[in-house]
C-alpha cells in the first residue's frame, strides 16, 4: 500500500469523523447538550462540558484533515517525481505505433489566391 493511499483512508476516517460531529451539533445552541436536560443550568462536568468538547473535537478533526491533506499532496509529489503513471505510458506508446512518420521531403503546396487575398 502506497503512502498516498495511506493518508488518503486516514483522510477519509477523518472526514467522516469531522461529519458526525458536526451533525451532533445544533446551531442554535440545543444539539447534545440540550438533549441531556440542562437547559440553561450548568453542571459541573456535565452539560456545558459536552459543548466544550463539541466545539474542540470539530477544531481538532477539522486541523487534522488540513494537515494530513497537505502531506498527502507533499507525499504525491515526491513519488510521482521520477515515475509516470502507466496509462500516460500506456497512451503514448499507441500514439506512437499508430501515427505513421511523415517525410519532409516534399516542400508544402502552395495554395493560389485570388484578388481578396483569401485562399480557395
């Protein structure tokens, strides 16, 4: 497994972590902690902790996706510098089997014009 593929299931274990918890999020301030009872009463430990905790995991998941999607690019770079993908090679060993060489012998025929100066 290469690195690249690699970083890119951590990427998406990532992402995907980075979803439920924003789904579990309410904007107007309900969400988790609201389902708890709470309201506006604060526990210790209890309700305003979870928020807390809401709020920094979606920070932290949201840091960890940026990075690992820059060493992922940085990653790609460095592999792919001295080798071409196979399909590239591939392709560019049809083009050249099927592309007949043309000989330069020949100069070009020139086309004649008429009095507008536009080509027939």
């Amino acid at each position: 497994m290469s690195t690249f593929s690699i970083f890119m299931v951590l990427i998406i274990i990532v992402a995907l972590l980075l979803v439920l918890v924003i789904m579990v999020q309410n904007p107007k301030g309900g969400g988790l902690s609201s389902s708890f009872g709470g309201g506006g009463s604060q526990i210790v430990g209890g309700v305003k902790k979870t928020g807390d905790f809401l709020d920094k995991s979606t920070w932290t998941l949201a840091t960890i996706l940026i990075v690992l999607i820059l060493l992922s690019n940085l990653s790609l770079r460095n592999s792919g510098a001295s080798q071409e993908s196979k399909l590239l090679e591939g392709q560019r060993t049809r083009q050249e089997t099927t592309i007949p060489q043309q000989d330069n012998t020949t100069p070009p025929v020139p086309t004649e014009t008429d009095t507008t100066g536009e080509p027939e």
